[in-house]
C-alpha cells in the first residue's frame, strides 16, 4: 500500500474578495515517492496550486493535505527570492542553521561548486541561471520529503539544466523524494517525470500516473468519413486534413481496425491536444494501491 504525500478536495484559491479565482474545484491525489509534472499554460494556476502545497497561502474553499512537515518540504519559487546583500557562503549557512538536524553541507557544497561558483560571491552579482543553482543547493540539501519547483530550469542553459535535472532525479530516487515541477520543457518532463498533473483555466483536468494516462488515449488515424464511427468514444481533439482524420480519443469500446490506424499519443501528442480542446471532459486516473494518509491539511 502506498501512502499519499498530497491530498486536495475540492481546492479553490481567490484573490482578494472580488478578484478572479486562480484554482477552482481542484480535487487530486498524489502517492508518496512519485515525481509529478505540473503542466499548464501561463496563468493556467500552477504557481498558485504549489505555494498552496508548501502550506504559504490558506485556500479560499476546500481543503489541501500533505504528509510531509514544514520542516521536510522545500520550495522554490520561480523567482528564486534569496538575500542579495549575503554571499553564498553566508546563504548556505543560513540553511544549515535553519535545518540543523538534516542539513547536508556536502551536497550544497557540490551543487554550488559544479557551477563554478565561489561562496565569497554575493548573492546579488549572480545571473538568473547561478540563483537557480543556489536556490536547488538550499532545497536539496535540506534533503526534504516533498520538493515543490516552479520553472526552476527555465533559465539554465542546457547543459546546466541536464546537469541538475540529473542531480535532482538521482536525490529523488536515492531519496524517496516526492517531487513536484511545473515547466513548459515537456520533452524534459517526459524523460523525468511517473506522474502527472495537467491544470488548465485553474481546473485539474488530467491526473495520474503518466503511463495510464497515456494509456487512457489512442491517436486515430482514418477517413474524415467515417468520423460517425467514433460516437462510442470520448473525442478529445479532432483535426481534418484533406479527406483524412486525425484524432485524439478516450476508448469506449472496440475500434475498428480496418479503418482507424492506431497509436499510443506521446506526452507531448497529449497535453497539446488536451490543451486546444478546453471543453474536452477531464479525467483523473487513479494510482494503484494507494490508501488515504495525507496530514496537515488546510482548509479554506
């Protein structure tokens, strides 16, 4: 059985008493040990459903679990906050400081030193790319149980980002890290990431594990003629070229092979399709041999 490291019911998060809902009727389950993708276009409410997670904003209604301490979760935000009148050195020794029992100097310190850095630079004279690589020091070496990352390698060059995607995967997995990451960097995602999560309009409307998400789909390809034929079948997304018709679909039953050819969608194949159908149902695969344990939780 595996326990869940986060639970939300029915999450909305308002700004402001009259302002615009950012999340809306959020309800997932994420399992222990999982590294979810958060995905979803710009103002599509992921910032707002991790600050929810890290437990820095109480939510307008419903309720949101996590069974990992404050002590044990890290987060780094997207604009990497970090005191720019401190060096590196003093930075990280504030983490230590802050996270006595389960700080790991030697990590933080091979992180900062993979980048070159020097822990007499101050904080303030690094680029966007070298406060990324101080920001993931601080988070991984707290060696947390639940990691929350918004972009956090969105200004990395490409090396860099290999770099530590490959160091974040590796604690993840020596770990038991529960992660969660929002990025536009599907194809990176997909190579990373068991789990996903897709919001869109402050709304869930994929979730699960990626596999049995994507084994949820089939990509048809046939005549525009016999689109009548997919009236037993969810239909995410269909395109016409010419006479022929491609379509992204939920199964309802058998299709039929003499006319559909049929695949497997890619991640990638999925999210854009989903995406440019807004109206398309959402759907929530659930995780096999899961039993409700998520604590903490905070209600709106």
């Amino acid at each position: 059985m595996t326990d869940m490291v986060i639970e939300a019911e029915g999450l909305g998060l308002r700004y402001g008493r009259r302002g615009a809902w950012a999340l809306r009727d959020c309800s997932f389950r994420l399992p222990e040990g999982r590294v979810c993708a958060l995905v979803g276009p710009n103002g599509a409410g992921k910032s707002s459903l991790l600050t929810l997670a890290a437990g820095l904003v109480r939510p307008t209604e419903g309720v949101i679990g996590t069974s990992a301490s404050r002590a044990t979760t890290a987060y780094v935000a997207q604009d990497k906050p970090l005191y720019p009148q401190l060096t590196i050195g003093e930075t990280l020794r504030m983490g230590r400081e802050l996270n006595p029992e389960r700080w790991d100097a030697g990590k933080a310190a091979r992180i900062v030193e993979a980048g070159g850095l020097r822990e007499d630079t101050r904080v303030r004279s690094l680029s966007g790319g070298q406060r990324t690589r101080v920001a993931l020091a601080l988070a991984l070496a707290k060696r947390p149980a639940l990691l929350l990352l918004d972009e956090p390698m969105a200004d990395l060059d490409p090396l860099a980002r290999q770099q530590l995607m490959g160091t974040l995967m590796g604690d993840a997995a020596e770990n038991g890290t529960s992660v969660v990451m929002s990025s536009h960097l599907l194809t990176e995602l997909e190579g990373a990431c068991d789990h996903l999560l897709l919001v869109d309009g402050g709304r869930i409307r994929l979730s699960g594990p990626i596999e049995d998400v994507i084994a949820s789909h089939r990509l048809l390809t046939g005549p525009a003629a016999a689109a009548g034929e997919l009236a037993a079948h969810t239909v995410v997304e269909s395109r016409t070229t010419g006479r022929q018709l491609v379509t992204l679909v939920r199964p309802g039953g058998p299709i039929a092979p003499g006319t559909w050819q049929t695949a497997y969608p890619t991640l990638e194949e999925l999210l854009l399709a989903h995406l440019r159908a807004p109206d398309a149902p959402a759907l929530a695969v659930p995780a096999l041999d899961v039993r409700p344990a998520a604590t903490g939780a905070v209600r709106g």
